[in-house]
C-alpha cells in the first residue's frame, strides 16, 4: 500500500518559470588535478531554459590555482514525475590562472612570484539533477571548459536551496 502511495504521490520539484536556486558545488578540475569549490545560482526562464551564472576556485596543486566564473545556459528536459531532469548546457567562462614560483623554482627566481594569465572561453556539457523536496536538489554535472592553453574537464557534485 506504502509502494502505491509513493508511486501515486505527484511531487512537481523540477524547476518552472520564475523558479531560482542558489548552493555550493564541489569537484575536479583536470587542469591542476585538484579540487574545484563554488556557488551556483539558476534562474528558471521557463520549464525548459535557465540560466546558471557561477564563480569558483581550482584549489592550488603543483604551484596552480585559479579563479573560475562563467555564465551557463541550461535546457533542463524532465523525468520521473519531474524529480529527475537530465540537461545539456553550454555558455561563457573566464579563467584566470595563476603559477606560482618560490625562491629557488626553475633556478632564476630569487623572490616569491606569481604569474597570471586570464582568458576567456566556452563551457559545453551536461547534467543531471535529483529534487528530494521541491525546495532542495541534488546534481552531477560534467563540462568541458574550451580556453587556450588551459582547457579544463570539471565534474562537480551540487545541492541547492530552490526557492
């Protein structure tokens, strides 16, 4: 009876016009092996576009860092009583990476220096999210980030606040 309650209970958590969240992301960035942190904020245009500006951190390894920022456009397309939605994406992103050289790297450097280089790039992947309430998500999500000299695969694991 439980099973039948559950299977007949019409939840609509997925996004709709007007809908926005807010949360943290946490992953991986292949462009320094390390760990990726950031926010993401959506905005639900319509049941089927949003758009997802975000700003984010490449956590230092092997003298990498970076700070990351793109805005990403969704196509969210809905499954299973809409608690579940799969969705492609594509935008902008900014990049600014920095190196940097302690007293003694490479032999020439006598003092502590960092070198910056930021561009600008396309971001296309793709997503998937879980609605365990109608206020909260869950979701996986894989893009690669298209930038001279530094493009980069992110996969980052999410939860967000829908309101």
């Amino acid at each position: 009876m439980a099973l039948c309650l559950l299977m007949a209970e019409s939840v609509a958590a997925q996004m709709h016009k007007g809908d926005k969240s807010f949360g943290p992301k946490l992953g991986f960035v292949s462009e320094n092996t390390s760990a990726y942190v950031g926010l993401e904020f959506q905005y639900a245009f319509s049941d089927y576009f949003r758009i997802a500006p975000e700003i984010g951190a490449a956590v230092r390894h092997h003298t990498k860092d970076a700070l990351v920022a793109g805005l990403n456009f969704q196509f969210p397309l809905s499954l299973a009583n809409d608690r579940v939605a799969l969705y492609p994406l594509a935008g902008v992103a900014f990049n600014s990476w920095a190196t940097h050289l302690g007293k003694g790297d490479y032999g020439t450097i006598s003092d502590d220096s960092t070198f910056r280089k930021s561009r600008f790039g396309v971001n296309v992947g793709a997503g998937f999210e879980y609605y365990i309430k109608p206020s909260l998500r869950l979701g996986i999500e894989a893009r690669y980030t298209l930038i001279k000299e530094y493009s980069s695969l992110y996969a980052t694991a999410s939860i967000a606040y829908v309101f």
